[in-house]
C-alpha cells in the first residue's frame, strides 16, 4: 500500500493509550482502606504535557 506524502494528514483529534506497563513501572499501591492506585514516572506525565503543548 502507498501513500501519498504531498496531501497533508487530516488534524489528530484524540490520542488513546494503555497505560499498564507502558506508562507505569508495574508498581503498585494498597493504602490502608485497600484501595489501589498505580505508580506513574514523571517522564510520562511530561511526555503527554509536550503532546498536549504541540496543540493535539
């Protein structure tokens, strides 16, 4: 299949991600209620405040 480079992509308007394993060390929190929450890196965090800056 082939493309045609010289037309321009129509504009991204959503972006999906999932976010177990790849967006988190595979850590895992249970506070004393036993609620659990996922540890995030900041670099992810940072990663989508650049994708929401570049205007998508």
């Amino acid at each position: 299949m082939f493309f045609n480079t010289l037309r321009p992509f129509p504009p991204i308007k959503w972006v999906g991600f999932d976010v177990d394993g790849v967006m988190t060390d595979g850590g895992i929190i249970i506070d004393d209620n036993g609620i659990e929450t996922k540890r995030f890196h900041s670099r992810d965090g940072h990663a989508l405040k650049m994708l929401v800056r570049s205007g998508l």
